[in-house]
C-alpha cells in the first residue's frame, strides 16, 4: 500500500511540474488536455489520495479468502482471463501516446546536440534545424526532415512506430510503382498487366507534382494522356489507341521532346484520399477521405473512449452508489421522492437534449466535456436501482443492527459495512459500464453529434467508410476494432460475473 500511495504522490507532482516546466509527458498531460484546472485538480487529488493512504497506516493490502476464491475462480474462465489481458496490453499501449503514434520525431541529433520534441509542448521550428527562407518559422516537418538527415552524416531522427497524428495529418495522395516489361505496364504487387490511370512525377516524394498522366488498359497506353508543367498548368495533350499514339499537341515553353524527356520519377499509380494501405508510405491500414492515417485513427478513438471511461465512471457510480445506497437505506419517503426524481430525468429524451445542446452550444465549447456532461447526467439512474436493491437487503442483517447499537453513524455503516458487502454488483457492472459508454460514443460520432472533428472517434470512421463503399479498408478496421473492443468488454464482464456469483460464494452462510 505504501509503495501505491508513493507512486500516487510522486505521479501528481510529476505530471504538475512537467506541465509547468513545458514537457508533455504521455498519459500525464491527458487531464490537462481536457483543461489546465481539470490538470491541476486532477494531481491534486493523486497527491491527497496518496498521503491519506500513508496517513491511514497500512502498510500491506491483503485480499480476504473470499476475494481470493473469486480471483481464482475468475482465473480459471480462460476466455474473461485472456480477454482481460489483452485488454489490460490495449491500455498501456494506449498510455504510451505519443510515443507510439504521432507526428513529433521521438529522438532528433543535430549538429552533436539531442532533442526530444515528442516530449515538449514548444512547437519546434524549422530553424531549429538549421533551415532558412521565408518559411523558417514554420513549424518543422519531422518526416521530412528524417528524409533530409538520412542524406547527411552524424545527424538522424527516430520516429514513432506510427509517425501519424490522429486527426492533426492530412495526407494528400500516395503511390504505387508500376513497373514497365517489354513495353508493357505490371501491377508490381502482383505481377499481372496494368489497367488504369499512371502517371510521371516531378518530384518523388511529392505525389500531386504530376508530370504526365497516362491510361492504361492491359498493361498498354489507351485514351488520353496529359502532362502539366512545374506551374501545374496542362501543356500537353495525346490520345492512345492499343498502345499507338493517335494524335498530340504540345502549348508549353521550349520543344515537346524536352517536356517529354524532363527528369521524372518514373511510372507510378497515384491513389488519392481515400488511399488505400500502403507499407512503403507507412500507412499500414490506408486513409480516410480526410486523408487521415486510419491505424493512428484507430489508436486516437481508443484513447478517447479510454479518457472517456476514467472520467465517466468515477462519476456515474459515485453518484449512483451513494443514492442507492441512501435510497434503501432510508426508505420512505425519502425513497419515494428520489424515485420520482428519477423518472422524470429518466422520461427526457436523451437524443433530443443532444439536438439542443448541439445547435445551442458554441463550436468552441464543444468537446468530450460536454458530451460527457450530458451522459453523466442520464448514466446514474440504473445503478442506484441495484444498490438500493442491495441496501434493503444488507440493512436487515445483524452486522448493521451491531455497528448501531456501537454507535457507528450512517456514513459509516453505508459505506463501511454494506457497501463491502455489495461490492460484487459493483465489479459486475463496471465492464458493462464500459461498453455502454464505448457504444454511445460510437452512435453519438456516428450520427453527427458527438465529439468536434478534432478528436477521432471510431463513430466518425464508420460513418466516412459508409459514404465511402468503394474504400472498404475504412468500414473493416472501424467496424473490427468496435467490434474487438465489445467482445472483449463482454467476456471480462461474463467471467467477473461468474466469479462472483452470490449462489458460489457468500459473505454470510
């Protein structure tokens, strides 16, 4: 307990003075992304959590024989352990943040001196790196400029395994190579003749500096061709029959053989948003219409619905817990009027409130606070029917009619005596709690109104993949992850609630 309380301390006044000083440690710098006082609030608590916990005086936790029958039980249900602990590894990859995905170069040497820009909130600049022009304070590109040090001796950069932002890159196009044999055109993939659109380009690394477009059907030149200069302006022009040249026309500067024989990159596909995957652009699932890296998408959904989940159910059961709790405990007419209370809130349309809010609401106050405001306001009501269910039950036992007689005030026994007691509905329903909330996010986004653009949601995929039919790379990796997360939501859920079955293990015999 004391090694938790001092890893609770040592985090709170960590994750303030990194933000203080500048640095942008992963997981840490999450709270403040939502708001600088949610940030602070947010240590603050770690802090007191940690010194009450030392305070307190335990030294050591240890798990009742009960406890320990459970984890043993809810060990031997292979299919909640396994799902429990990929869905534990999805978590802490998830924490890793931006040192798994994004666009800021983990590790930079320049010129004998080491940067660490995926760790700082300062935006680095182009001359930073020794660059000048008219652009020199414009922030740095870090692919690019690992593809400019991969020229140079003693400098280098190291990228995150994904070197895509969520939602902050936009990828104009990508290529494929197509490779030319005894005058005809092949898919390199898969070694079979072409037919489609290729093209020549300016620059390599540079998909839209097209120089000319061709058409190809069965691997030979077909239809009209058209070339652009470096202005992107079309100066020529040629039409193609079973590989022949029918006709063409040159209106640019210089001779046509010079446009035709300027130095280019070679034949190669152009795929526009949205592309599909591609490992030699290190875009492993493809884009969206957006031009968004679906796989850093993926990873930047997961993480809301994580943000989304440490937030709300914190909330939602402390809430419902404690009006449950108050509800049974009491009964009466206390009961009756939270009872009431709660099926007005619970008569209010949650969608329509949704509808307000969003047409109400500024653009610039929209976010996952909101969103979770709302959820939070309509998420409580189910639990206190269950603990209030349980305080009714557990008030009639001796152990409450002891701890009365003992002088033990209502605070204590509701939250000392019964609610240790109706603990296993608690573990029960939090993994359903967690689906739920990974559901609604996911139907809000997909409807419209959910989260801003600015943050990726698998909801907004789904909907971008269904506009999109033709880009089935979208709908597949939306469609698997949501689905990967349930099913693993729900054989946690299955097996907790199998370990804990009140009919195999009791407090009271």
């Amino acid at each position: 307990m004391r090694k938790l309380a001092i890893f609770l301390i040592v985090s709170g006044i960590l994750s303030c003075i990194a933000w203080q000083a500048g640095y942008d440690l992963p997981t840490f710098s999450w709270f403040y992304d939502v708001s600088e006082f949610f940030g602070y609030l947010t240590s603050g608590l770690l802090v007191l959590i940690g010194g009450f916990i030392i305070l307190s005086g335990k030294k050591s936790f240890n798990f009742k024989p009960m406890t320990l029958r459970r984890l043993k039980r809810f060990r031997s249900i292979g299919r909640g352990y396994w799902a429990f602990v990929i869905l534990i590894s999805l978590i802490v990859l998830a924490c890793l943040d931006q040192l798994v995905v994004g666009n800021r170069a983990l590790i930079v040497k320049y010129d004998g001196e080491i940067y660490f820009p995926a760790l700082r909130q300062e935006v680095m600049k182009k001359k930073d790196f020794g660059m000048t022009g008219d652009d020199a304070e414009a922030k740095v590109n870090f692919r690019n400029l690992k593809k400019m040090f991969s020229k140079q001796d003693g400098n280098w950069v190291v990228m995150p395994i994904i070197p895509y932002n969520p939602t902050a890159d936009t990828i104009s196009a990508i290529v494929k190579d197509v490779e030319i044999k005894d005058g005809l055109a092949y898919n390199t993939s898969r070694n079979t003749l072409y037919s489609g659109q290729a093209a020549t380009l300016y620059a390599e690394d540079d998909p839209t500096s097209v120089h000319i477009r061709y058409n190809y059907r069965k691997g030979k030149r077909s239809g009209e061709a058209v070339g652009k200069n470096l202005e992107k302006e079309t100066v020529y022009k040629a039409t193609y029959r079973e590989g022949a040249l029918i006709t063409e026309s040159y209106t640019g500067k210089g001779t046509k053989e010079d446009f035709i024989g300027q130095k280019n990159s070679g034949l190669r596909r152009v795929f526009y948003n949205p592309c599909p995957p591609s490992w030699k652009d290190e875009h492993y699932l493809g884009t969206d219409s957006k031009g968004h890296d679906i796989l850093a998408y993926l990873y930047g959904g997961l993480q809301v619905n994580l943000k989304a989940a440490a937030i709300y159910i914190p909330i939602v059961y402390a809430l419902g817990i404690s009006i449950g709790l108050i509800m049974g405990f009491y009964g009466g007419t206390t009961d009756l009027i939270i009872q009431r209370l709660i099926e007005i809130f619970s008569n209010i349309p949650f969608l329509f409130v949704i509808l307000i809010l969003s047409g109400l609401v500024p653009e610039q106050y929209k976010g996952l606070q909101m969103i979770l405001s709302i959820l939070v306001l309509f998420g409580w009501m189910g639990l206190t029917y269950l603990m209030r269910t349980a305080a009714l039950k557990e008030k009639a036992r001796d152990y409450v009619a002891a701890a009365r007689v003992m002088g033990a005030s209502t605070p204590r026994i509701l939250f000392k005596h019964i609610l240790p007691n109706s603990v296993a509905i608690i573990v029960t329903m939090i993994p359903f709690t967690i689906s739920s909330i990974v559901l609604a996010l996911t139907s809000l986004d997909y409807l419209g109104f959910g989260l801003p653009p600015s943050y990726a949601t698998w909801g907004s995929l789904l909907q971008d993949g269904l506009a999109n039919p033709s880009a089935t790379w979208i709908v597949a990796s939306a469609f698997f992850m949501l689905v990967l997360m349930l099913v693993l939501v729900t054989f946690v859920g299955e097996a907790v609630r199998e370990a804990f079955d009140p009919k195999k293990f009791t407090t009271y015999r």
